[in-house]
C-alpha cells in the first residue's frame, strides 16, 4: 500500500500544506468579510424590507 517512509513523510507534508493553505485562504476570507461588514449589514436590511413590501403589496405569489 505504501512506499516506505519517504511516502509517507511526503504524504504528511504535503497534508500540513494544504492545511495551511486553508487556514490561510480562511484567514483572508474571514478580513475581506469583516471589512464588508459595514456596507454589507444596511444593504442587506434594506433589501429585506423592499422584499417585505414587495410582498405586502403583491400578496398573491410571484
């Protein structure tokens, strides 16, 4: 099933790079986030209100 340890030891790199990877990717992903945060929060808001009145005045289905 395996090579011999070199498989392994390369198995196990190459497993803590992709892990990196992601909690870097996550890291980034986790700022750009909050750095939207302030813009994201009103315009959301407000979308959900035009819905809601969208559906106030148009009650019968789309």
């Amino acid at each position: 099933m395996s090579k011999g340890p070199r498989s392994w030891a390369a198995s196990i790199t190459s497993f803590t790079f992709v892990v990196l990877a992601a909690a870097f990717a996550l890291n980034v992903a986790a700022e750009l986030l909050r750095e939207a945060l302030p813009v994201l929060v009103p315009v959301g808001v407000t979308v959900l209100v035009g819905i809601g009145l969208w559906r106030w005045q148009h009650p019968r289905g789309w």
